[in-house]
C-alpha cells in the first residue's frame, strides 16, 4: 500500500518534501501539498503588501551566493551573478517546481487548521483539517505529515518598558518593504542580525539617519556615516525619548524592530505530540526532525543558522528513508535520552535554551549525519567552505561582500570569477 504524504506549506522545504516523495512512486501516493496562499515560493514570493506570509523585501539580495544556496541536484542559472535579487529565488523554486511537476499536487488557498493524531495503537495515522478559499472545511487521514510552514512570518516583539510612550511609528521588518518612506527621517534600529544590518545600510542610502542598538560587541567593520551604534534600549521615558543601556538618551522618528520571529504551529497540539512548542524552541524532536514517540510527523527546516535548501534537501531525504524503513531508527527511549544528551551538552557549553536550535558549525555533521544513515549522498565539502567563506567577507564586508562572483570549480574547491573586494 503506498503511504500518503501531506505536505504543509509550498515555499522552499514543502516543493523539495514534493519533489522527493513523487521521484519514489513505489512507496508514496502523489502528496498533497496545502498552502494558504495563491502562489509557491513562501518567503521569496515577495508582496508590497504587509501582513502576509512573506517577510520579503523589495530590495533584498540573497546572503548567500547561489553556488551554496541551491538544492545539491538543481543549480540555479549559472549565467547569474552569485548573490541574487529576491526575484531569481522566486523564479528558480518555479522551476524547480515546474521541472518535477510539483504544481498539480498542491492545493492553493487551502490553509491547514489542524492536524491530530489518529489510528490505533498499531498504526499511527494523522488527520488533517484544511479549509478552501470558500470556507469549506476538509479532513483527510494520512499517514504521514511534513510540517514545511516556515518560520519567519511570526515576529519576535521583545518587552520594552514604556514603549506606548513613544510618539513615532513603530514596526517589524516583518513589515518593512523599501527605504524611501524613511527617507529624512531618523530610525532606531533594534537587531543587528542579518535584516537589522541590511535594512540599517538600505535606509543610509536614501539619507535616513540610522541608530542600530544592539547588545552585541560593538561592530568594528566600517559602516556608512549615516548609521551610528547603541547599546541595547532599556526603555521609553515618559518624553516619548529612548534610554539605552548605558544610561544614554536618545530621540528617534521610527522605532524598527530587526528582532527575529517566533515559531507558531496553531494547526499542532503540542501536548498530543509530547513537544514543547514555544517562541523560541521546539522540543523535544530527534534529530531536530520528529518526536519521538512520531516518527511519522516531521519538521523540516526548524533550525537556524543554517544553509536552507541544501539542508532541508538532506532532512527530507532523511525523513523519506524513516519512513519507508531504511532508516532504522534506535528505541523511542534511546532517541529520548540522546535528545536530552545533546541538550545537557549545550547546557554545559553555556547554549541558552532558547537558542537550541541554533545549528551554525555543527550544521555540516548533522547534514552529514543524515545522508549517512539514510544512504544518500552527503553535501559536497566545497558548500560548507564557500559558506564559511562568505561568512568571513559578510563580517568584514557586510556593504559590498555581494560584489563578489564565485564559481564552483570541484566537489572541494571554489574561485572567485571577479576581483575580490580589497581588504
Ligand atoms: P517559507 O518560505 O516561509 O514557506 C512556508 C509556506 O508555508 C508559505 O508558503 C506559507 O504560506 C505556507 N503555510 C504556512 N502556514 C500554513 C498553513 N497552516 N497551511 C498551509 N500553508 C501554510 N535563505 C537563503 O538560503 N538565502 C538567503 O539569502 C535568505 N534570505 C532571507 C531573507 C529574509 C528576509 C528571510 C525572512 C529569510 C531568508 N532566508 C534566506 C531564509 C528563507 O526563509 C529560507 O531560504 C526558505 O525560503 C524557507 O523556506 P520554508 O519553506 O521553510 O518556509
């Protein structure tokens, strides 16, 4: 009997959950896949309007070259430059989507609203609840369930006293799409992550004046004239002025929150599942991918820090070995103590809790990890040294680390094609 797949969400993790469960026919009927919007793509398919999925800007470039970002079996144009507007990113999951005739499998405009256990106590089985665009609600039994919904829609607002004081605008970069309305304007920028960086260097250009509070070690690399640094903000005084950390003052038009975004799956009850879902962290999951007691219910793409489609690519894969059986997995208690294992380890290693799912090095023998365990081919060793690379110009370059063009030239070694940015 084939098994059935439901796969939640049509951005990058749910088309390669698709593209792999329909290139092995004789183990899984075509999957459904659910979207809530009209379109595939999720993140990268940008929309001028806020309050959608899409925390997209109109400007951005990847932060990634291209040579790393793709799925290992589909490169994108190589005709391209390596670090792209979000736009080639929409076009290429098209025709990744186009290239494995994915798009007949997914319902658009169908958002999934709950997801609960079913089957007896031989067979787990999963019913799915999704409504279509005229409110008509449906609910189909699965036997397994790829939870590919993103997580970068939700935004992380951190508590700031006395922020009802202040007199200007206030947003997320959930909500931001382009600089010209910030425009002689001045903004405190709270973040200097990857978005609280490049929104900072964007609203510069169109001479806004830009505060980027941040509690990290103050940023050494040269940035524009415009962007000045501040410690963390304590709070808003009673003025509607902003106290930073250090006790100094500060006034501000706008007021950015570059902070992050929380995990949400209102369609999940944690509970049933014996996970833990909060803001920050989901747990407990083996291999960052299933409860334990489920091998039947996977997360993809939950970790951060990470080089997205290669390794959403290697936990699918992962997850499509488990569930036809060539994945042995160890008892529901050993997977249990090794999850608490890990976590203990980073415990001690000083890793907060909430950052758990946090992967940066240790993404590259996890990936490896699985292609083991599940017989595929692991990720070249030239992904994870032109990643690292990139990394190191986007620390001392963050301005212009995306002039640069990188050619893959072996399974270990890239070049750069144009000249490198001078030191
Ligand atoms: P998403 O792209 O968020 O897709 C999730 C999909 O699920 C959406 O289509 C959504 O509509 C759907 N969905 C959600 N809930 C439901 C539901 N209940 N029912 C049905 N459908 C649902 N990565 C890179 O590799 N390079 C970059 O340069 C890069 N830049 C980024 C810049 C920004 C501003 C952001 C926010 C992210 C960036 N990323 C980048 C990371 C990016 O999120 C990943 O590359 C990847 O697109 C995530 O794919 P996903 O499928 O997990 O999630």
């Amino acid at each position: 009997m084939l098994q059935r797949v439901a796969v939640i969400g049509g951005g990058a993790a749910g088309l390669c959950a698709a593209r792999h469960i329909l290139s092995r026919p004789s183990s899984f009927a075509p999957p459904v896949v659910f979207e809530l919007s009209k379109s595939i793509g999720g993140t990268w398919c940008y929309d001028e309007s806020v309050g959608t999925h899409s925390s997209m800007y109109r400007d951005l470039r990847t932060n990634l070259p291209k040579e790393v970002m793709n799925f290992p079996d589909f490169p994108f144009d190589p005709d391209l430059s390596s670090f792209l507007p979000h736009q080639e990113v929409q076009s290429y999951l098209e025709r990744y989507c186009q290239s494995h005739d994915i798009r007949p499998h997914i319902r658009f405009n169908t958002p999934v609203e709950k997801v609960r256990l079913e089957g007896g106590a031989k067979k787990t089985t999963w019913q799915v609840t999704s409504s279509d665009s005229s409110g008509h609600q449906r609910s189909e039994t699965f036997d397994s369930v790829f939870v590919c919904s993103g997580h970068y829609s939700k935004p992380h607002i951190p508590q700031i006293p006395g922020i009802s004081n202040f007199k200007g605008q206030v947003l997320h970069s959930h909500s931001y799409r382009f600089a010209e309305p910030f425009s002689g304007l001045s903004v405190l920028i709270l973040g200097a992550q990857a978005s609280g960086l490049d929104i900072s260097l964007e609203l510069a250009k169109v001479g806004t004046q830009v505060t980027l509070s941040h509690a990290r070690p103050r940023l050494t690399f040269p940035l524009p004239p415009q962007v000045q640094q501040a410690p963390g903000l304590e709070a808003v005084n009673q003025d509607g002025s902003l106290r930073f950390q250090d006790g100094s003052v500060g006034v501000a038009d706008v007021l950015m929150f570059c902070t992050g975004y929380v995990f949400s799956y209102p369609f999940l009850d944690g509970t049933e599942l014996g996970v833990d879902i909060q803001e920050h962290v989901v747990t407990p999951l083996y291999r960052f991918l299933f409860p334990p007691s489920f091998p039947s219910l996977f997360f993809i793409g939950l970790c951060k820090m990470i080089c997205p489609f290669p390794h959403f690519d290697c936990q699918v894969r992962y997850a499509l070995g488990v569930l036809e059986g060539s994945v042995l997995l160890p008892s529901q208690a050993q997977m249990a103590a090794e999850i608490s294992q890990y976590q203990q380890k980073k415990a001690e290693l000083g890793v907060e809790r909430r950052h758990l799912l946090v992967m940066n090095q240790d993404q590259w023998e996890y990936c490896l990890d699985l292609a083991r365990s599940a017989c595929f081919p692991p990720l070249p060793p030239v992904v994870r040294a032109l990643y690292e690379e990139v990394w190191r110009q986007r620390r001392i370059h963050p301005q212009n680390y995306r002039q640069i063009n990188y050619r893959l030239v072996s399974a270990t070694q890239w070049e750069v094609v144009e000249p490198r940015v001078e030191k």
